[in-house]
C-alpha cells in the first residue's frame, strides 16, 4: 500500500514534479497543503489502492476485532461460539463442542443444520462454504426467515476469524455426508472435499489456530478466560449442552477443568446464584423472570439482587452476545426498576421519603443480569460492545417493570427492607454532595470544622489521635492538654442519639452525629472505607461516673451499628481517666474507681499520716496538666480497646439489641436477672 506521503503527493512525486517547471517560463502551480505536499501532480489513479478478499482485514485487524491483543485474540472464539450458539437458540442444535487441543489450536462444533456447500448462485465455481468463510459480509443472518433472532448480523465473523488464523480447517455434516475445506490466512489451499459417508453425524467442527504474524509471536488462548465464555453462553440458553474439553498442559488455573459438561436449565437464576455465593444480600431472594415474547419475537430474561456489602454489577446480553458498553436494554431495566420501586412507595404511603431516590441509588448495590432475545438488532461497531436498538429499551421496561410490580407486592417484608436501603443509598449521596459543595466553597478559604473541632495539625492519619469528650468544660481542659501536632478534640453535647431504638429520619437529621461523621471523614454502613477515616485512634473520653459510662455506651453503640469496620480496625479506644486524687505529704496518686482507690491505700500509701482524697466531678474540673498527665499522655495513660470477638458477634448484637434497643422490658429483665450481683457489689463496695 502506497505510503501516506505518495497518496498526497509527497516523497519522490514531489521532487520528480518539481524538476519538470522550467526556470525561464515557469508554469502555473499547482495548489499545494500547507505541511509541503502538493496537489494533483502526485495524486493518479496508481495511488489509489484496492484491497481484495480479506486483505482489509489483515492490514487492518483493530476494524473488525477491536485490535490485536488478548481481548481481541478471545474475540476470534467469541466468532465462531456464536455462530453455534445461533443454531442453539434456532432450534436447530442441542450441543456444542469447544475443546483446546496441544499447539493452541481451538476446535468449535456442534449439531446444527451445518453450512451449505452447494455451489453458490452468485459465484456458482465456488461452494457456498467457501464464500462465507473468503468474503466479508457473507451470511445466512441478513435474511430473517433463516434464524428469528442471532448474534452475527454484519455477515463477517467467521471469516475475520478465517483472515486471522494462520490455518483453519472446517467440517461439514450434511445429508449424511462429510465435507472439509482447508484455509491458511483466508485463503483456500484445498478445494471443497467429499470425506465420505456420515449417518450418525451433523453440523459443523471448525478448527483453527491464530496467525502469529498478527498476534505476536507466543500469542495464545487463556483457558480460564475460554471456560468462563463457554460457561456464560450456556447460562445465556437453558437449552444448550456445551461440551468442555481442555488439554491438561493448557491449564494454568485450578478452577478450570480438562472436561466438564456445561448445562444450566435455570438460566439467569443459576448465573447470578453463582456470581453472588457467600455474599450479603439486601433482600433473601433475588428477583428473576423469563417472558417469551409471541409470535417468535425474542424474549426478555433476568436475574437481579442487591448486596449489602459489595459493589454491585450489571451484566446485559443481546442474542447471547456479551454487551459490556451496555445500551438500550440496561436503560429499560434500570428504568423499570426504578419505576416499579417509586409506583410501590406511593401504594404504602412513602412517596414522599422516595422522591429523591434516582436510578443510580438504585442500582448501587446491583448485582442484575439481563438477557435478550431480539429481531434485527443494532450494536455499535463489529465488537457489538453496545446494543442500540431503542426498541429493546421498551420491551425490558415494560416487561420488567411488571413482573417487578409484582414481586414487590407479593412480598411486602422484602420490598419494604430494599426500599428503606435504596433511601439510605440517596440520603448517603446527597450527604456526599453537600459534602463536595462544602470542599467547593472553601477552597479559597480556611475549611469550617464540623461542630467545635479542634483539629491536630497532622495532615495523616498515621498518628493521629481523636479524643470526644462530653461538653464544652472537658473540651476546654482536653485542648490545653492536648498534643496539638497530632492529637485533636471534639466536644460534644451531653447525651448523643441512642441509634439502637432511634428512626432513620431522626438519625439522618441529628446534627451531632453529622458533625462526627464529617470530623471522622468516612460514611457509615456499606460505606466505610479505612482510608477515608482521618484519624487512626478515635478515643471515647467521658467522665468516670455514671453518666460518662452511660454516654460512652451511646457512642460505641453508635460505632457498634453505623461503623462495625471501623471497630474490626482496631480504631475505637476509651479512655481511663481518674475518679479520686488521693494525697499524703509529698506522694500523690490517681485511683479509676473504688476498688483501685482501696488498693492504693493498701499499697502505696503505706506511712504514717492522713491521706487527703478528693473526687473529681468531671473532667472539666480537672487541671489540664492534671488531664495530660492521667488520661492524653501516650506514655503515662491507659487506653481500652473497644473489640468484639469472632465467636461472640451473636450474643454481642443480642446484648445491644436487649440494653440499648427500644424494647424497655428487656432491659427491665436485664437488671432483675442481675439485682443480686449488684446489690453484693454494692456491700463490697462500702
């Protein structure tokens, strides 16, 4: 192929052109471009180039495949699984063969209908075989009476994938007879053959294996990535039997087998059970379906659950073509989706806390598969990466839409927990936006700290330590104790909400917990990311009384229930701070409670003389050098690591459940169970 310069006239064209102006009488010239290369002098009709047969695909692979690395390599397998997957669907074949042969050849066969080989009527010296597998856009799918629905349409799949393989061999069952062709780099070395007689056997075997001149040299299949493409076709259509086979020198991962018969009846359902095993979901059973369209016009099947805890996914299909750009029938699913979950919401009187809830909160969280079956689809590009149909966006809606509408009706507990989720999804993404707004605002000026911060200069995490204490009086004393490089201070205002018997809406709207959720810098829930948290230790300081037991409870319940990960971190501590100052002479010791203050008599003030002992109401009424030195001094405090062990995660939630939830006689129980505990507790005491 000429050079882009001699296209334009540039190279040796322009120099020959430019000696053939004589100096004395100079011709008119001809107009030239800018970047030096002239005009019509160089550019005949020598330079235009006719490329012929599949030479257009070899000269340009990223046209027709996407390219030429490995998605594209596995792009030849999809080729060719297609075409027997659409003789599956048509009714036509009830098995496909895929096997991985030493060398890196692949082979691809089935029971189908198998390609005519009777010459063809326009190019009647050769077979209809060798037209489909030689020539671009060739076909039986542009007629619509030979398969109601397929996944090749442009007619140039198989004989891309012919263009690119340095050999190729097809076989042909038909009529009880047995064909063969050979082709290396899409041309035919070998005429159509008549094998010979064939009773027991139909359809097509193709085997070929890629051209490294095209490839790269080395370049082959990956095994797991050919499994998972055979297995997600099989999912695709119930009614299918693939049958696996793999060399064992090609299998490099363990998950894949040498033989295994892939056939899934269950469709969808089975794909998504298998994609979700062993993760959290929102709602016990997913929600699938399969309608079949009348008069053999497709059909619309899907399998859709929300995780609690992962991020969630959709994968969609056209005619079992994998559509990973998405396109029309992931815009009807999710539309209908949204719709049915809205319509349902006003039907128990909830439109109102819906109305902010888009689509994106919807499927946030969404693990749905959808697959349809359509006549005469678009896809943009060869690649079909993205289905463009706007019909197909009206089926799935409306078909969706109402299967889903009565999924939600008839089981009203799971609706009712999948829509407060989907609400909690939109509160947490404009509580993230007003964040955005907030950070957006003040770029140019010093960041308001949420309610009264006292921030660490420490930028990192690493280090940095956030002590919340109970009122403005213990702030006070805690930011004068303070190690302002790295340790900072949140006040609070008395008692905090009990989340445990609190409603979302009160939860949402409590300015408290929104200050510390904005000071900590991460979200609660599914959320949680470490890596947001701006502090390493969060230490819980409260007075060493009652009261300061009781708000410290509030606060780990509130961790317990809105930020679990961040106590499997080993980021939440209390802190021990002094009840009793106790004084003889010169010595001077702090006690936590009565039984270490009765100790200490015992122990440490062992001389003569009267010990003075003093209680401290609060750690407001503490010194700050008093606070430093007891309780915010790494090297003299003492810090409680706020854990819940592994075997003890159900009767830790059944303890919380029972003292802070909104069921008063269990605690009422809770205390009778233990009077005499504490009533002996108490005798020792005095």
């Amino acid at each position: 192929m000429a050079s882009s310069n001699d296209l334009f006239g540039g190279g040796a064209a322009r120099k020959q052109a430019q000696a053939k102006a004589a100096p004395s009488a100079p011709e008119p010239k001809q107009a030239s471009r800018s970047n030096g290369t002239p005009g019509e002098a160089g550019y005949t009709a020598a330079s235009i180039e006719v490329l012929e047969g599949l030479e257009p695909v070899r000269r340009r692979p990223g046209m027709y495949i996407g390219g030429t690395d490995e998605a594209a390599l596995h792009h030849l397998f999809a080729e060719v699984l297609d075409n027997s997957m659409d003789e599956a669907v048509a009714g036509h074949a009830t098995w496909i063969d895929v096997s991985y042969e030493e060398g890196g050849w692949l082979c691809v066969g089935d029971n189908g209908r198998g390609i005519p080989v009777d010459p063809h009527p326009k190019f009647p010296k050769k077979s209809a075989l060798e037209v489909i597998m030689t020539t671009l856009h060739a076909g039986g799918k542009f007629d619509s009476g030979a398969y109601q629905t397929s996944g090749g349409l442009h007619g140039v799949g198989v004989s891309v994938v012919n263009a690119l393989a340095e050999r190729l061999e097809v076989e042909v069952a038909r009529g009880q007879v047995l064909y063969r062709q050979i082709f290396e780099r899409g041309h035919p070395v070998t005429k159509l053959e008549t094998v010979g007689k064939a009773p027991n056997r139909r359809g097509t075997r193709v085997r070929f294996r890629p051209d490294e001149q095209i490839f790269g040299k080395g370049a082959q299949f990956k095994a797991a990535r050919l499994f998972r493409m055979a297995r997600s076709k099989a999912y695709l259509f119930g009614g299918v039997e693939i049958r696996w086979r793999c060399a064992p020198s090609l299998v490099t991962d363990s998950s894949v087998p040498t033989e295994a018969v892939l056939r899934f009846p269950g469709g969808l359902k089975d794909y998504l059970a298998q994609d979700i095993e062993g993760k959290v979901t929102v709602v016990e059973q997913p929600f699938t379906g399969k309608v079949e369209k009348p008069g053999g016009h497709g059909s619309v099947e899907w399998a859709v659950s929300w995780l609690g805890e992962d991020d969630g996914f959709i994968q969609s299909y056209c005619n079992t073509i994998p559509t990973p750009d998405g396109g029309a029938h992931e815009a009807g699913l999710r539309t209908a989706l949204l719709r049915a979950l809205k319509d349902h919401a006003e039907r128990i009187g909830q439109a109102k806390r819906f109305a902010i809830v888009t689509s994106d909160d919807v499927m946030t969280g969404c693990a749905a598969l959808i697959s349809i079956f359509y006549r005469e689809p678009e896809f943009q590009g060869q690649n079909k990466g993205r289905l463009m149909s706007p019909g197909a966006s009206r089926i799935v809606d409306q078909t969706v839409r109402d299967a889903f509408d009565h999924w939600l009706a008839a089981s009203p507990s799971q609706a009712l927990k999948l829509l407060d989720w989907t609400v909690d999804r939109a509160d947490e993404r404009m509580r993230r936006r007003a964040e955005k707004d907030v950070a957006r605002k003040t770029a140019t000026r010093k960041l308001r700290l949420p309610g009264k911060l006292a921030d660490c200069s420490n930028t990192s995490a690493q280090g940095s330590e956030l002590f919340i204490v109970e009122g403005d009086s213990a702030g006070g004393s805690a930011k004068q104790a303070r190690d302002r490089a790295n340790q900072a201070v949140l006040p609070l205002r008395g008692k905090i909400l009990n989340v445990a018997s609190a409603t979302k809406d009160k939860l949402s709207a409590n300015q408290q917990l929104s200050d510390l959720s904005q000071a900590l810098g991460c979200s609660g829930g599914s959320h949680y990311r470490d890596a947001d948290l701006r502090y390493d230790k969060i230490i819980v300081m409260t007075d060493a009384d009652v009261d300061g037991a009781h708000i410290a409870s509030l606060l780990i319940t509130y961790f317990y229930r809105q930020m679990p990960k961040l106590i499997e971190g080993g980021h939440l501590y209390l802190a021990v701070p002094p009840l009793y100052k106790l004084t003889q002479g010169a010595k001077t010791a702090y006690a936590r409670d009565d039984a270490h203050k009765a100790e200490l008599m015992r122990t440490f003030f062992t001389g003569k003389g009267k010990v003075e002992v003093s209680r401290f109401k609060g750690l407001g009424e503490m010194m700050p050098a008093q606070l430093k030195e007891t309780t915010m001094d790494p090297r003299r405090r003492t810090l409680l690591r706020v854990v819940v062990k592994t075997d003890e995660q159900v009767e830790t939630a059944d303890s919380v459940e029972r003292l802070m939830g909104n069921k008063p006689e269990a605690r009422f129980t809770f205390i009778q169970e233990r009077a005499a505990f504490a009533a002996e507790k108490d005798l020792v005491d005095i």
